[in-house]
C-alpha cells in the first residue's frame, strides 16, 4: 500500500523494534521452563542451590526483558511518529500542488482532517503493530511447541477452542468493517458544520440563528456518536470472548492436567509451565485479532490518504519560458467556463494590451472581472479561445515564471498571522524596511500607522487581518503588492472601500510608480478607473466596450447607465 511507503525509510529503526521484540519473547518463553525445573528438581529433592541458581537465572532474564521491551516500546513509538511525520509532509505538498478545482473535490474541512484524523489513526496502526507483529507469531508458535513438547494430548484439549475463537473473529468483523468509511465521512461533515459555524460566526449572530445552527450541528455530532458507539461496541465484545475462552481452556488444562499428574504422564512443575505456555500462545492470539480490529478502523483512513497522495495533479502551466518581463496580452475569442457550470464565466472576449498601459475593467457584479483576473495568473486554464502572454499559448507558459512576472491583490484579502513585515515580506521576501515603508505611504496607510517609526512594521496582523478594519486591509494589502517588482499588476476591486480622496490620491502615486508596467484594476466605480488609457466594460461574461472613459461615456449604452448611477458628473477628478 502506497500509505506505508515510507516505512521503508525507517528501516534500520523497525528491524531493530523486531529484534528487541523478537529477544524480549524470547526471553519470556524460557521462563516458565526454569520454574518448572525448580518445582520439580529443586523442591522436590528439596535442592535450595538448584533453586537459588534457576531463581538467580530467572531474575537476570526478566530484567534484561524488561530493558529490551522498554527499548523496543520507544523505538517503535519513534518510527511511528518519523512516519506520521512524513505522510504529513506528504499530503500537505500534495494540496499545495493542487488546483483550485481538486482542493474544491476533496473540501477543505475533508482534507483537514484527513491530514490530522486520518493519519493519526495510521499512525495508531503503526504504532500498535510494529511489536505485536514480531511478538504474536513467535508466542503462538513458541508456546506451541514449548506445550507440544511438555505434553501432545494436554496440547490438543486447547486446540480445540482456536476454530472457535477464530468464528467469532470473522462474525464480529463481518459486522463492522462496512461502517468505517461511513464514521469517517460523519465526522468530515461534523468538521465542516464546525468550521462554516466559526467562520460565519458574525453572520449568525447577526440573524440571531445560534439555536438552529447549534441544532445541525447536534444532529451532526449525534450521529457520529451513535455510529461511534455502536461499532466500538461491537469491537470491545471480542477482547472478553477471547479471554474467556482462554480462561475455559485453562480450566480445562487443570482438569485433564491433574488426572496427567495423578498418571505420572505429566510433573506438576511441568502442568505450571504449560498453563503459561497455553496463556501465552492464546494471549498471542488475541494481539493478533486485536490488530485485525485494528485494521478495518483503520482501513478507511488509509483509503482516504491513499486518495490524496495518490490524486492525479492537473500540472497547470507548460515549458515555455517567459524570457523576461511581460510586454503584451492578447485574448482571441477567450471564452471559459468553470467546472461544472452551465453558463460561460467568460464568453469570446477579443482584445490587446501592451505594456505601459493600465487597464480598468468595469461591469455588473458576476459579469467575469474577478474570473479574467484568475485567467491570467494561470488558476484556470481557457476553455476555448486563446489568451497569449508575450505571444505565447498562456498554458504552455512555466508557471512560477510567469507568476513571478505578476503581483496580484484579489478581491478577498487575506493576511498571515505574522508581523506587517512578514506579511509584506510574503510579495517580496527581499523587500527592504526602507521600501516596505515606502510603499505603505503610497497605499496611504500613514492615517493609521505610524510611519516614521520602524518599528511599525514588527505591528502583528492577527487571524487574516481581523484586527484591521476593512479599508485599512485594503490598504494594507495594496502595499503588499507594491512591493512586489512585476510587470503585470492586478488588483481585483481592491479601491472600494476607500473614501473617494484616498482613491485619488492613491490612483496619482500609482499611476507614475507603475508608468512602464502593465496595470489592470477591477473597479466598481467609475472615478477609479476614468483615467485609465483603456476600459474593458464587462457585462454578462462578454467584452462590450473598450474604449477610454470619454469615448464610451459617448458610445457605450452600458458604460453610461453606470455611470449615471453613480453620479458621475459629482465626484471629483
Ligand atoms: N469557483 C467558481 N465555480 C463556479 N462558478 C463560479 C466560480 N467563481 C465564479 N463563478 C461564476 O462565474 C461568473 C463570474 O464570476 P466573477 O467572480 O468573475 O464575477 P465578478 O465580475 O468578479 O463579480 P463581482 O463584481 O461580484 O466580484 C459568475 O456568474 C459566478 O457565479
Ligand atoms: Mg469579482
């Protein structure tokens, strides 16, 4: 199984858990022979430096298994631990490489607790296993042969119980392993109520919704329980059948085993050792069926790692290299659609842009701005149509190169938890203190920051800005894109919740620190964009106008009725 593939890297830790489980049996096995000979050598010829010897032995072995079962317990928790570690790694490199359509198929709740859940319920395995593999055969064959040896006929009084205790493993089983994956699922969506309950945690307050959000997700965490529990059930009913059985086999061990005794067949030390030789052998038994159970609770979690690291990635981008900054974009009947949507995001958009010009794109809510923007830093590929970058097919362009050619600020901002430094240093890690400060006086932060202090950028952004208020975000967020040296600058409606002065202001700075690059700006409103050598007017997924804010204010009916709306004739140039 693919899961377990890097188990392979821990090999040296887990021959060694092996080998010290492996001794530690050993050592246990030799045990109930040295009483024996001291019941039926040393006590009855009443030998006391026989017994003081074999007693003496006895004490040097169980210590010397208590060291290796101590050795082999912190070795095997270490590899389980280096393993879980790695397949961690793995699926979080995974989801990075992912597009936003495979993340959207899994679901972010489902791939959380896939990376934590899941794999701590392998980790689990791993850990639970690693000695009982090593330990359960050598018991059940070592104590089978060791009571062989003492006595064939007491031997297969036992025997006879294994077919049983093997029905009611597979009985139990039968029962349970379907119900895995649906336990696994319950709790997926137990995650998800969780998560939407937390992060619109604003909006239900607001609606007053708390007692019929705290209902779903009730019902959500009943079922989970009532599955939970009635599998767990089924599970914790094998453990007490098994060890009744071995209690019954030992009861019948004492009955034949005294008449043995009484025929001389057997000596009493002997009927002592193989008591515990048939405990040992059956209690072997049971790690075993206790790691069968472990399995299928398992299984499902494997499976649902197994599907993430085994998920075919969609490599977005192709091996032409952009050779520089980027100097024009050009779409021919660009048309695309989202998965599984009915109604093209964008239909047959015809247009050019060459660098030095800045770009506003204006249109009705839904009408594809956000989704051009998306086009071009390669979330999406075009569905028909082409759009070129520097003459070339975008998805046949690197990747990183071409994203490193582009600074980007999207419509939802989002900031780490990390200083403003950090979070500015995230555009451009090599961003100096002095061009940091530099470009948050251009994006106007100096209202609420205090700029002539350095010490303003070790000021934290908590939980994606939340300490912010939403203008200062944006503002916060433009600066992080200035600092970012690209070609192409795209900033999705990123002005809106500036007053209209700070707009100003900030589109002036903007428009001489960008002269040479290609700058496109989404914009709901009109004044943003009026000055703009061209405006893309959007509607319903279709290009409409293009055109400066004069010569569409004259022809383009759409553009005029936005404008008007806006009051246009009022707002300051
Ligand atoms: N991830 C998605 N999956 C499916 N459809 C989507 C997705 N994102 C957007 N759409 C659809 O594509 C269309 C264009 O969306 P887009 O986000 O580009 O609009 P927009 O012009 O940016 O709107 P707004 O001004 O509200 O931000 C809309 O009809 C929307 O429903
Ligand atoms: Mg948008």
């Amino acid at each position: 199984m693919i899961v377990f593939e890097d188990l392979k890297k821990y090999k040296k830790i887990i021959s060694l858990v092996l080998t010290l489980t492996f001794a530690n049996a050993l050592g246990e096995l030799f045990l109930p022979r040295y009483m024996s000979k001291i019941v039926d050598i040393g006590i009855v010829n009443n030998d006391i430096p026989y017994i003081l010897k074999s007693g003496g032995v006895m004490i040097v072995i169980t210590i010397l298994t208590i060291i290796v079962r101590g050795s082999a317990a912190y070795y095997s928790a270490k590899a389980a631990m280096l393993f879980s570690r790695d397949l961690r790694y793995k699926i979080f490199n995974k989801v990075n490489d992912m597009t936003f359509d495979d993340t959207e198929i899994f679901g972010i709740s489902s791939l959380i607790t896939r990376t934590t859940n899941d794999v701590g319920n392998i980790e689990q395995l791993v850990l639970m296993s690693l000695r009982p593999l090593a330990r359960a055969p050598l018991m059940i064959i070592g104590g089978l042969s060791m009571s062989l040896a003492i006595h064939v006929q007491l031997t297969l009084v036992v025997l006879i119980a294994f077919p049983f205790l093997a029905g009611i493993l597979y009985y139990v089983m039968k029962g349970v392993i379907p119900y895995f994956p649906v336990l696994q699922a319950r709790l997926d969506r137990m995650n998800l109520l969780f998560r939407q309950r937390l992060t619109g945690l604003q909006v239900t307050r607001a609606f007053s919704n708390d007692a019929q959000e705290e209902e779903i997700f009730n019902e959500a965490s009943q079922k989970h329980y009532e599955l939970n529990l009635k599998l767990n059930k089924d599970l914790a009913t094998i453990r007490p059948l098994m060890v009744l059985f071995l209690n019954i086999a030992i009861i019948a061990v004492i009955y034949f085993g005294s008449r043995f005794v009484l025929s001389n067949t057997i000596q009493i030390g002997q009927l002592m050792a193989f008591i515990q030789y048939i405990t040992q052998m059956l209690s072997g038994f049971i790690m075993l069926s206790y790691m069968l159970t472990l399995l299928p609770r398992t299984s499902a979690s494997i499976h649902r790692v197994e599907e993430v690291i085994t998920y075919p990635i969609h490599k977005t981008g192709g091996n032409h290299s952009l050779d520089g900054p980027i100097q024009s974009i050009k779409a021919m009947d660009l048309t695309f659609n989202y998965p599984y949507a009915n109604h093209p995001a964008l239909d047959q958009l015809n247009f050019e842009i060459f660098a030095g010009e800045s770009v506003g794109i204006i249109g009705g809510t839904g009408s594809g701005k956000s989704t051009l923007l998306k086009l071009l830093l390669q979330f999406y590929e075009p569905t028909s149509g082409t759009l070129e970058i520097n003459h070339c097919p975008i998805q046949s362009i690197k990747t990183k190169e071409l994203r490193q050619e582009i600074s980007y600020l999207p419509q939802q901002i989002f900031f780490f938890s990390d200083s403003i430094r950090g979070n500015m240093q995230y555009s451009n890690k090599y961003a100096t203190d002095e061009r940091i400060l530099n470009e948050l006086a251009t994006a106007q932060t100096q209202s609420f920051l205090n700029l002539s202090d350095k010490k303003v950028l070790d000021q934290e952004i908590y939980r994606g800005g939340a300490n912010f208020s939403g203008g200062q975000r944006q503002r916060l967020a433009i600066a992080r894109a200035l600092s970012r040296d690209a070609s192409l600058y795209l900033f999705d409606d990123s002005f809106s919740a500036l007053d209209f002065r700070t707009d100003y202001h900030l589109r002036k700075k903007l428009h001489s620190q960008l002269k040479n690059k290609i700058t496109i700006i989404v914009a709901q409103r009109v004044a943003t964009i009026r000055q703009m050598d061209k405006i893309f007017v959007l509607n319903d997924g279709r290009l409409v106008g293009v055109g400066t804010h004069d010569e569409l204010l004259k022809h383009n009916k759409i553009y005029q009725e936005i404008a008007i709306s806006q009051g246009e004739e009022g707002v300051a140039k």
